[in-house]
C-alpha cells in the first residue's frame, strides 16, 4: 500500500472521535507501529488534529473532515470513460469493481463536479462472445500473474487445434475488443500470447518464481512487437 492511501486509511479510522491505539492501526493496515508512529507524526505535522500518544491511542478531534475530491472536467472524463469501459470489456470483478468505485467518487464529490459525471457522453457497448467465459478468465489471470501463480489451460488456437498448456502469467492486454495474456509458456520454454476467448478451461497450478528472462519487461523489450498469439 502506497503512503498516501495509508494515511488516508488512517484517517478514515480515526472519524468520528473514535480512540485507536497504533498496534490496532497497524494491524489492520498490515505494518508495524513504528511505521504507525511515523504516520501520525506527518499527519499532526501536516495540521490534522489528531491527539494522543504512543502507548495509549489516537483520537481526531471533532470538526475536521477531508476536503471532498476535486476533478478537473478532464479528468472526471477519463474517469467515468475507463469505469464504463471496464463494465463492458473488463472481468466480472473488475466490472463490479469499477461501479463501486464510481460510487465511492461520487459520494464525495462537490455537488457541481457531481453532476459532471451524467454529462460525460463517452459510452462503451458490449457485443455477446462465443465464449463466456473470458471474463471470469480475465480476473484470474490478472490475479495470478500479481500472485504468480501458474495456470493450467486448454486452448484451441485459431487452426482449430486443441492444445494443453501449462503458463506463468505475466500479465493482460486489450486490443479494442479481445483480451489477451502474455505468458511464458512452459511446453514452447518461450513467451506466448493466449487469446482469452479461445480458452476452455483454467485451474491454478503451483506457484513460480521468474528468471530474468522471463519477466513481461523482458518481452516488451524483445518481443512485444512480434506476432506471438498462439
């Protein structure tokens, strides 16, 4: 977790006058009190009034809020045209989680931008796939490339030939209307590109550690460019 979001986490568990001791904070934001301590020092140093000590707990005092976010018209463009883009073209939870995070935004903008988000007229449209179940697939291989974790997938390549692979995820790339996984084949021992459409089944497989050579900024060095569907 970035610093920034850490202490805007902090400061949410702080609302409301709620005393909070820095092992409790550290525990749920998964970092040591010490890294707590330093946390709170910046905020107090940055003119949050937060009261309290080491040792005994936290508490923020009554009538400071955060200011709501602001957006340029641009940037509230991008982002209500990534979040519906992703609805249609994303996985199934990255769908969902884009609807949650447009509501999140919502919630605390100022009034004017607010009504900005109805006026943005970029919109996406879904056409039906053959295969379904390239969404489920897209958040899996998103989750196991960042988890690394090897997949085991049946896939029919565009001859029509049914092969079984087992790949390390690398990561996923959108062409306008396919998804693609940038892998490192074990069966070539090379980098390939599986269309997400034309996978029959997934299931994870054991966890890996890549070589040098086998990394996605190795291939976007080398080979990113060549055609490496398959």
């Amino acid at each position: 977790m970035r610093r920034a979001d850490r202490l805007f986490q902090i400061l949410q568990y702080l609302r409301g006058g709620r005393l909070i001791t820095a092992a409790q904070l550290a525990e749920k934001l998964e970092v040591t009190p010490r890294t707590i301590y330093r946390d709170v020092a910046h905020l107090i140093g940055s003119g949050v009034p937060v009261e309290g000590e080491a040792g005994v707990g936290y508490v923020m005092r009554d009538g400071y809020d955060l200011p709501p976010l602001m957006f340029t018209h641009d940037e509230i463009v991008a982002l209500v045209s990534g979040a519906r883009l992703l609805q249609v073209w994303g996985g199934t939870k990255m769908a969902a989680a884009a609807q949650e995070a447009m509501v999140k935004i919502d919630t605390v903008l100022p009034e004017e931008a607010r009504a900005k988000v109805g006026q943005v007229s970029v919109h996406a449209i879904g056409t039906p796939r053959e295969n379904g179940l390239w969404r489920d697939f897209l958040d899996r291989f998103e989750a196991a490339s960042e988890a690394q974790i090897s997949l085991e997938i049946s896939y029919i390549d565009e001859r029509g030939t049914r092969t079984e692979r087992v790949v390390r995820p690398l990561g996923v790339w959108f062409w306008g209307q396919v998804w693609t996984a940038v892998c490192w084949c074990e069966l070539r021992n090379a980098f390939r590109m599986f269309r997400l459409d034309r996978i029959l089944t997934l299931r994870e497989g054991d966890r890996f550690r890549l070589e040098k050579h086998q990394t996605l900024k190795t291939f976007i060095e080398t080979e990113a460019y060549c055609d490496k569907r398959t």
